[in-house]
C-alpha cells in the first residue's frame, strides 16, 4: 500500500468510525440516520481500497443508499412530536460504555491470541472479478434478482401504509 492509499484510508477509517459513534451519541434521530449512510459510505471507500469493487458497489447500493433511505422514511413517517426531543438523556451511559469496552476486549483478546485464523485453508481461486458477477446477475439469476426487487418495493410500500395509518373503506 502506498502512503497516499494509507492516508486515504486512515481518513475514510476515521469518518466511518466517527459517524458510528454519531449514530450512537446524537440526540436527534434523523441526525443518527444521516450518520448511518456516512458510516456506510466511508465503509464502501475502505472496499474500494481493498480492491473488492462489487462489495463497495453493494455497500453503496444496498446499505447507503437503500438502508439508509428506508431508516430516514420510517423515522419520518413514524415521528410524533418534536425530532428534537427524540431521544432522552438515559442515565445508563456509562454502564453501556463499559459492557461495550469488555466485548471489544474480549473479541480483541481471541483474535489476537488465535494464530489459526490468518492461514487460509486454500489459495484464492481465480475470478469472481465485477464483471463475471454482473453477468451472471443480469443474465442466470435475473428472474431472482427482479423478485427480490419487487418485493423490497412491495414491503416499503406496505410500511409505508402501515405507518400513514391506513384508511379502512366500508
């Protein structure tokens, strides 16, 4: 990795990192959903630096575009009363932090005693590259990948209706 590409994503680390913990700490909801998508943008920044273009294709996609809008929609939708007084100051911060630090020890402490986990069982099969995913996703498995659009459409739409409160005809 050159040390523009290690800027680069020290950079994009830090945004996804911060905006996570704006999702957490802020104290307005729609600000948490907008941190959200720019937690998942910087993420699809970091696949980028990976080399993993369908992942970062997907992360935007699916999660910073798709994800994000639905969260925001439901949040507008089912808002009642003031966004500014939508989440109360909670008096359990601090034992949150805690179980929060214990787990990233715990995780840390397995992953870094474990020495097993960074020999790969086989070598990397060759493919698998945007382009031979994109075929196969537009050609093979069309029907599949329309289905699954027409019913994430049909699922909004219903959540949509359940939240506006639906009218009952009679």
């Amino acid at each position: 990795m050159s040390t523009m590409a290690t800027i680069v994503f020290f950079i994009f680390a830090i945004i996804a990192v911060a905006s996570a913990w704006g999702v957490v700490t802020s104290k307005n909801i729609v600000h948490s959903a907008f941190f959200l998508a720019l937690s998942f943008a910087g993420v699809a920044v970091l696949y980028v630096l990976l080399n993993a273009e369908y992942l970062a294709a997907v992360q935007l996609l699916v999660y910073a575009g798709a994800i994000s809008i639905m969260v925001i929609f439901a949040v507008m939708l089912t808002l009642r009363g003031d966004v500014a007084v939508s989440s109360p100051v909670t008096k359990k911060w601090t034992q949150g932090a805690l179980v929060g630090s214990l787990v990233f020890i715990v995780l840390a402490l397995v992953i870094l005693t474990n020495s097993d986990w960074r020999i790969l069982a086989m070598p990397a099969l060759a493919g698998g590259t945007t382009v031979e995913l994109s075929k196969l996703l537009l050609t093979w498995y069309m029907v599949p990948f329309e289905a699954a659009a027409i019913l994430i459409t049909v699922a909004l739409i219903g959540a949509v209706i359940i939240a506006k409160g639906g009218h009952e005809s009679k």
